[in-house]
C-alpha cells in the first residue's frame, strides 16, 4: 500500500528524531512525518506547475498549526474547533519563511505552499524547533527547484551546559535561549533572548547549533536518495535581455553613482533616483514602453543597487553621507501624552516611535490558550505601522504578521528588565506607535519602550536599546562593510539585517538574516562588536533625557496593594456565590482579585482612589484577622437581612448578629420595617452570646432613654 522510508537524526543528549515519508500525504508534492519522542509533526509542500501572469517575485506562503487534538484539548470559543492562528503559530511561520525563503531560486516563480501541522504532543518536546526541518525534508523529496537543504534547531545554555532542542521545562531554566536556521555550509538565520550574554557567547551559541543543523541536513539528503530523488522541475525562466540590460547600466550607473555619493535625505534621494528612470523612459516609443517597461524597471533596480554597493565599499559612503560605523541623529522626549501612565518619543533619523505605557491589575492579563499553553501573561507589548509612516496609502488588514513579528523582538529585548511581584504588581502594556519608518523601527520601538517605562516609574532593572546592523559584501574580491543603524535602503540593497538589543552589561535579544552565502564566523563577531559600540551609544543619547526610572508612579496612574492571607479565609472573603467580595467592591470601588499560592491567599487590590484602596484593604484584612465581638461593647453596623421576628446587623465584617424586635426600642414595634430598613446603619449593643451556637444577641434599645414609668 505505501513505500515508507525512515531515517533517524541523534541529538547530543541520546533523544532521537526520526523522519518519516511514503505513508501520508502522498498527493502533496513532498511529505513528511517528523516525531520527537511523542511529538509529531506532518509537513507537506505544493507548487503550482505555472507562474501566475505578472507575477516577479516568489509567492510562498509557509503555514505552522497546532491541533488542539494533539494535547488532548479541545479548542475555545463557541465553535469549538481551530480558527485563526495564534501569535505564537504566526512567530513560528515567520522562523520558517525567514530559512526558506532565500534558498529559493530567485527567478522562481511559481505559486508555492509549505503546511506543516502538529499532529502530536507530548507536552515535554517544543515542536516549534522541528518545523523548519519537517518543512525542508517535504521539500527536499519533491521536484520543486531548491538550494537547500535547511535545518533549523532551538539552542539553549541550561546551568552552563548546551542544550540542542530543550524541553519546556529546560527553557524556563536557560540564560540564552536562540532558534538557530542553517545549510550545510552557511547560517541563514538566528533569533532569541538571552540574560545580558557577552558577543562571544552568542557566537558560541550559533556555532553549537550550526553542528547539530549540518547533521540534520546530511540525514535529509540520505532520505530524498532512499526514497529516489526526483529529477527537478522546469519552469518559465524570467524574460531578460541582455542588450536592453546593458543598455540601462551604461544610461543609470554612472548617475546612480553619483546620488549614491552625494548624502540626501529618504524622499530626495527616491525623487532623484526616479528622474533617472523617468528620463530614460521619456526617450522611448510608447509601444517599446508598451512591452518592456516592466524589465527595464527591474534593470534599473539592478544598476541602483549595484552603484549603492559599490559606493560604500568603494568610496566608504553611505547613502545619507554617515561613516559606516556612525549612528543618525538621535532626539528622545518622555511625558508627551499626559493622560497616559508613561510615554515617550524615541526618534533616530527618519525613523520614529511614539510608545506609550499602561499599567493594570491582575484582570488586565492577557489569556494564552492555545494548544500547547493555557495560562496568562503580565506583560504585553504591541507594534504598530501603519502606512503613513512609509507615505503609503494603503488599506488596514488588521495586524500583520510583520507587526507581530517585530513586536515580539521588542517583547524578548524589554522582558528581563522588568521587576517581578511582589516589586512589580502590574499587568505592563507598551503600544509602539511607529510614525516616521527609514530603518529599524523595532530597535527604535525597544528604545522607546525602555524610555515610556522609567517615565511611568516602573523600576526596570537596566535600560535597554537596540541596534540594527547590516553588511554589504562583494564576491569579486572579497571586500565587505559593516554598516551601524542601517536604513531602509541600505537594509533592501544589502547582504545582512542583524538586529541587536542590549543593557551596558550584555545582550538581551537578537535578530538576523542573512541574504548570501559564505557568512563567516570572524564577519558575524566583528558585527556584534561593532553593534556594541552602536547600542552604547545610543544608550548615552537616551540617559540624557531620562537616566532612571521615576521615583513614583504619574498621580493618575491606580495603585496596587498586594498582601498574603491565610488560605483558610479565602472563602470567607468570597462568600456564598461571590456575595461578600462583591460587596466591598461596591461599597469601596477597589477592584480585589485572590490566588492560592500554597498555603496562602495572594490578594491585590486594585484601585484609583487612595481613600478607597484603603477601606478596602482593612475591609480583607478584617475578614482575614477577624477582631473578637466582645460582650457589652457597643458597634455600629450594617443592616443586612429583615425578618418579621428581627433583623440581622453585621457586628464586624463576617459577623452578624440578631437584633430582635423587642430590642429596638423600649414601646412596643409592630413591624421590623417601621424602625429599620436593609442598609441601615444602626447602633446596638452586644448583650449576649449563646455559648451552644455561639450567636450573638443584639439591643438597640438599651441605648435609647428608658421613658418614665407612668403610675
């Protein structure tokens, strides 16, 4: 019925990973089952024989979903089946597309889909770290042209030692966490988060992962020749014409060259660049325009990017005039928004992020439920970009998968530096608004983050600021630059986009891509120098501005207070369904949430009002270390509950007491109601306790002035 083929990979640490083809999805143009232990993963790939008409650039589009099924859960929500994706699948897809994509062959056009799903889980394994592998292993056994094979591993430093693929439980331990994509011969692609790790560190790290990655591309190879490589496809070659090509470089090159030296700002320098094609344009017959304007723009792209090249390497210029280790002007402002709990404008040449800060209670925590993680999180941060940060026109989609991607750079770099409960009783939400965008808006979005925080007086342990390196190289002869705070451009034209954030003491997360082969270890180091030097500066730039969290909170911003209980009066503080604790926040307006931690209650009180937080706290805190109800003291309290033989009038917080209608008042009542009506304040006395039932008996009228005695 089926011919299965299975190849084994051995991680250091004995576990086995096993590939698997030839039993499922054999309609799919390459298929494969990966399993770790008890996690499984099925990857499947398809290409369209055909391009699409018009289409010049890859459209690949990389799919990670987790089944609910997997783990033995059923999904949220009404429907109760798997719907849009989570972020986390969304931030696994980007690590997959990011490996892939640049292997591809760049003339290669055709419509290309790449699904891997988690089939299973033994909640041990993180599977995220077997998604780039399942995905080239389906690709590697289909006919589908490819440079590869990839691989891609998450490695850890666990207590000193490397870990290649750590558990979840090894990963909670770990000081340096990276996801790590490679070839054979070459690093493609690097993300992760450490605690304030040295450059030599985190060399060390992609140098262990790059020895697992070469072993598990060699096994993939071994599986495509067990199952029979098939003979690639042929596909529609791009149109070119080497006369029309030529022709373009000697009209453009030259004047390209000369706007590439002559420092202009973003909207010049386009405009300059786009009367060099236009001037061409104008010489030509509309039906020359007619049928080659499309390859004569991407001449013309070519020329631009090879005179942008050549320049830095050449004449040691950039675009914008700046040495290749200078950083734009910086110019940052906290406090801008005065309604908000924290903010601040971190601006660095044309790139700019308005963040601001909120800080909320327990109920403010985000819900993570997904197949494999159901819990919460206290802190949150949002990136968005919005078109006219570009001088774009274009309609909103809701947020893309780049926003959550950069996003969570920024997440990973500020995380470390905050202050944990009970230092720290806030649900954090930073929302990066960026503004103006000519290159690495996410590093700008840290930097902010880091401002917008010590502005609202969270006490962050260090700042942090970011950088994004890039490089641009030439194969000729070998000759390449390292290029601080990279623009938008010089990211598009060039060979690395290598973001790098940082405290003075280490760094605290990165980001990297590589777009060309041969990338060395020794270039990858002096990068990371180089971003050092680059991080410290900014930081300096920052701390002139603000230099330390604030000593207190903005006075609009609601306190916390935070305090443990016995476990025991957990209840008591409740009450039946809710009653009691629904109850002092009515009467206080505090907002009161309670965890059991062990043998305690952790109760946090959430409020705006001083006078209202602490009504609310002695309200707990009597229920908790109840005071004792003495006999013949006099109380004032609550009307809780009317009966016809009495009413029931709280003494303290979760003590009641019954004050019969012959002890409200000395002349006979008739009804309860004609002397007092539920939520009435009333003095009385406590004049007995039944030491069977212990319940307390109450008088109001021992209080009043006994009248006369008439003869």
């Amino acid at each position: 019925m089926y011919n299965e083929q299975i190849k084994t990979i051995e991680l250091p640490d004995g576990r086995k990973i096993s590939l698997e083809t030839g039993k499922l999805a054999k309609q799919a143009h390459g298929s494969v089952v990966i399993r770790l232990e008890d996690t499984m993963l099925l990857a499947t790939v398809v290409s369209n024989y055909e391009a699409k008409e018009g289409i010049d650039f890859l459209p690949l589009t990389v799919d990670y979903r987790e089944k609910f099924a997997s783990a033995g859960r059923f999904p949220g929500g009404f429907f109760k089946r798997e719907a849009r994706p989570s972020e986390l699948e969304i931030l696994t897809m980007r690590l997959v597309d990011r490996a892939l994509r640049p292997l591809f062959p760049s003339d290669y056009h055709n419509e290309l889909q790449v699904m891997i799903q988690l089939m299973s889980s033994d909640q041990k394994n993180m599977p995220d770290a077997l998604a780039c592998l399942a995905a080239s292993a389906a690709i590697a056994l289909s006919d589908i042209p490819f440079n590869g094979p990839v691989s891609e591993v998450r490695v850890a430093r666990v207590k000193g030692d490397w870990v290649i693929n750590p558990t979840f439980e090894q990963v909670e331990e770990a000081d340096l966490e990276m996801m790590v994509a490679g070839t054979e011969e070459n690093i493609v692609m690097v993300e992760g988060e450490m605690e304030e790790v040295s450059e030599e560190e985190m060399v060390e790290a992609i140098r262990q992962a790059h020895e697992a990655i070469k072993i598990q591309c060699r096994v993939q190879i071994e599986l495509a020749e067990a199952v029979g490589k098939k003979t690639i496809r042929e596909y529609a070659p791009e149109e070119s014409d080497e006369k029309l090509k030529k022709e373009i470089y000697d009209y453009a090159y030259k004047q390209y060259y000369e706007i590439a030296m002559q420092a202009s700002a973003k909207e010049e320098r386009s405009e300059k660049a786009a009367a060099v094609k236009e001037g061409y344009f104008a010489k030509q017959d509309d039906s020359v325009l007619a049928e080659k304007k499309g390859l004569m723009s991407k001449y013309f792209s070519k020329a631009y990017k090879e005179a942008v090249r050549n320049v830095v390497l050449d004449e040691g210029i950039r675009l914008d005039g700046r040495k290749t280790d200078e950083v734009r002007p910086i110019w940052t402002e906290v406090g801008y928004l005065p309604g908000t709990h924290g903010s601040a404008i971190f601006t660095r040449g044309e790139t700019q992020s308005l963040t601001t800060l909120t800080l909320g209670n327990k109920l403010d925590q985000q819900t993570v439920d997904t197949a494999l993680a159901k819990g919460s999180s206290s802190f949150m941060l949002h990136y968005n970009f919005p078109p006219f940060c570009t001088g774009e026109a274009r309609p909103l989609r809701g947020t893309s998968r780049r926003e959550i991607g950069h996003g969570n750079l920024a997440y990973r770099a500020l995380k470390g530096v905050l202050p944990q409960a009970p230092e720290n009783p806030y649900t954090i939400r930073l929302v990066s608004e960026v503004l103006e965008s000519n290159g690495s808006s996410s590093m700008a979005t840290v930097c902010a983050g880091t401002l917008a925080l010590m502005d609202g007086g969270v006490k962050i342990s260090k700042p942090v600021s970011g950088i994004a390196m890039g490089m641009i190289s030439r194969e000729e002869d070998g000759k390449y630059a390292i290029l601080s705070d990279i623009l938008g451009d010089e990211d598009h034209l060039g060979d690395m986009d290598f973001k790098v954030t940082g405290t003075e003491d280490g760094i605290t997360a990165c980001q990297m891509d590589i777009k060309v082969d041969g990338l060395s270890f020794e270039v990858l180091t002096n990068a990371l120098l180089q971003a050092k030097e680059g991080r410290a500066h900014i930081l300096n730039e920052m701390m002139k501005t603000i230099d330390k969290p604030a000593e207190d909170y903005k006075p609009h911003t609601p306190r916390i207070v935070m305090f443990d209980i016995p476990k025991e009066f957990i209840g008591a503080i409740i009450g039946p369904g809710g009653k009691i604790i629904q109850e002092i926040q009515a009467e206080t307006g505090a907002t009161i949430t309670i965890e059991e931690e062990g043998n305690l209650g952790m109760v946090q009180i959430f409020s705006p009002d001083l006078e209202s937080i602490e009504k609310a706290v002695n309200w707990v805190k009597s229920i908790a270390n109840p005071p004792t109800v003495e006999v013949g003291e006099t109380y004032n309290g609550k009307v809780k509950t009317i009966m016809p033989y009495g009413a029931f009038v709280e003494i303290l917080p979760g003590v009641d007491g019954l004050l019969h209608v012959s002890e409200l008042d000395w002349k006979r009542v008739e009804k309860v109601e004609d002397i007092l009506k539920e939520g009435d304040k009333v003095e009385f006395k406590v004049v007995n306790k039944d030491p069977k039932t212990g319940k307390f008996k109450l008088s109001r009228k021992v209080l009043l002035p006994k009248p006369e005695r008439k003869d």
